[in-house]
C-alpha cells in the first residue's frame, strides 16, 4: 500500500470539487466543517495514487487546528491516519508545528481521534509533535 499526501493551495479547484462532492458524508463525522478559508493549511491525501481524503487546518501559533480529517470510505482502515500523524507528521513539523489539536466532532470521530494517537485535553483532541 502506498500513502502519501500532497500540499493543495486553499482555492484549489481541485480542492473544492473533492470537499463539495463528499459534503454530506463529511458532515456525517465533522457535521461543523465549512468550506476552507485562504488562511487554512490544506493537504490532500493519496493512497496508491488516488486521492483519498483530505486535511484543513487553522494555524494557531505553533498548534494547528485541525477543521477537517476526511477520508473516503473505501479507505477508512484507519493506515492513512495512523500513517499520516506517524511516519507523515513530519509534513506538519517542517511547518512549524508542535501540536495539532481537533474538535471531537461526533462519536466516530472521536475513537477515530483516539485510535490515532490524539488524547482528550478539555474541549479539544491534541496530538504532540
């Protein structure tokens, strides 16, 4: 299996045909996600050369805030995101970041959180960098 990630401007086309297209499933686990902002950092995921889902994030001094962590349901075992904040969090570190932190968003999204390496801390799921 091959996973990777590529780094998508914002106001990507492609971006926003993905994000749109899968809107409803997206709102079945982040029900509060909003299209991306100029300001997001944004990341398409891949796996063996597919896109298969996609990261928004918020940028909060050295955290960031993650608005959305889709991927689609064919792919949903859980190795991209246990691929993407293991080994594919250097993407995140070479930013700058030392944290990433989430909303629980719902149920499913939570154990998802968890089985990833995200810990409850408040409001908020964070994961150290």
């Amino acid at each position: 299996i091959d996973l990777g990630l590529s780094r998508i401007r914002p106001d990507s086309p492609f971006l926003d045909d993905f994000l749109r297209y899968h809107l409803d499933d997206i709102h079945r686990f982040q029900p509060d996600f909003t299209m991306p902002v100029q300001d997001s950092f944004t990341l398409v995921l891949t796996r063996d050369g597919l896109p298969a889902g996609a990261v928004v994030g918020r940028p909060e001094g050295e955290a960031l805030v993650l608005t959305l962590d889709y991927v689609l349901k064919a792919y949903r075992d859980s190795r991209l995101g246990n691929w993407l904040f293991g080994a594919g969090a250097k993407v995140f570190r070479d930013e700058g970041f030392t944290r990433l932190e989430s909303e629980p968003g719902t149920e499913l999204h939570e154990s998802y959180l968890e089985r990833v390496g995200f810990r409850r801390a408040g409001d908020r799921y964070v994961l150290e960098l």
